[in-house]
C-alpha cells in the first residue's frame, strides 16, 4: 500500500482542516434489524455521506474526546491527508464498569478494504486492554458491510445494552469485543 502513517492523535494534529479530503460516501443494499428478538439482514438501501457540517461537528467531538473525556483518537494518513480514524472512549460503563466506548471507526472511500480498519480497530483494543478495559462497546452503523466488518474482527452481539446510545442511535446493532475474559 501506499505510503501510510498511522498515529494517535494529539491536539496539534487537529484542525478546521482535517476532514476535508475525508469521504465517507457508502453506499448499502442490506441493513440489519432485529425483528423479534432475532437479528435479521433486510434488502433496504442507503447513502450515507458526510457535509461540511458533519465534518465540523466531528471536529470538534475530537477536540472534546481529548480535552474533556481523555479519550484516544487515531489516525491512519496518506500523504498528509486523513484516510482513516478511530476513537475510543475513556467512560466506563456497565455492570462491572467493563466497557469502553468505541465512538467512530471509519476509512475513506478509496481506501477501504485494504486492512487500515483492522489496524485502527487493533490500537483501540490495545489501548483499551492497557487501560484495564474488559470488553469494547461498538453501536455498530446497521448497514451490512459495517457489521460484517466487526463480526470478522471478533466482535459478537453486546451482552449488555448501553441505554444512552441505544435511544440516541435506534437503528444501530450494540456489538462487543471482548478483551479478557
């Protein structure tokens, strides 16, 4: 592969400009739903592509993630330019206080499918085991290709719900990744 730099990211890496390359554009024919208690793979199409604004927004969540919450970003780089991020979370949360939050994963366009989501998802899992995390709480994006991503990366359904993100993203499938067990 190219020429690419992966990193954690600290505040100097941050700016108004770190997304403007990015493309987020992904197309879906197949979504998951969980349809009496069973998850079920539904023939429904979707576009999701990020704006200006959502881009903005982001940014700042990665100035908030670092400043306030402690969190961790990555960052995968091709020539100077963002291809691929990830963010975890420093709240603990559940029953034991096991999970971390991962908040975002995401490669850009044209460099999907080349291994860049399983190195970010690996530093998460590290970062998260070095923490003394016991499991990875991911409110995974429905869609098929997302899902299929994390369930081929040791990914399972969540054993516990996280109620907050279940209200504030209905739609997405709550996954887990167990660190130790």
């Amino acid at each position: 592969m190219e020429n690419i730099e992966i990193k954690e990211l600290t505040l100097s890496d941050i700016n108004n400009n770190l997304l403007e390359n990015f493309n987020r554009y992904q197309k879906s024919t197949k979504s998951w739903y969980k349809i009496n208690g069973n998850w079920a793979l539904i023939n429904e199409e979707d576009i999701t592509d990020w704006d200006k604004n959502q881009k903005d927004y982001l940014i700042k969540l990665f100035f908030d993630t670092i400043i306030e919450k402690k969190g961790k970003l990555f960052g995968a780089y091709n020539d100077k330019k963002l291809i691929g991020f990830s963010v975890l979370l420093n709240d603990r949360f559940g029953t034991k206080e096991q999970y971390v939050n991962l908040a975002f994963l995401h490669i850009s366009l044209d460099y999907r499918h080349k291994g860049l989501g399983k190195k970010l998802f690996g530093l998460c899992i590290d970062k998260a085991k070095e923490n003394g995390y016991g499991k990875i709480y991911i409110s995974a994006n429905n869609v098929e290709e997302s899902i299929n991503f994390y369930l081929k990366n040791g990914c399972k359904d969540a054993m516990e719900i996280n109620k907050q993100l279940a209200e504030e993203e209905p739609t997405n499938r709550p996954l887990e990744y167990i660190i130790m067990g």
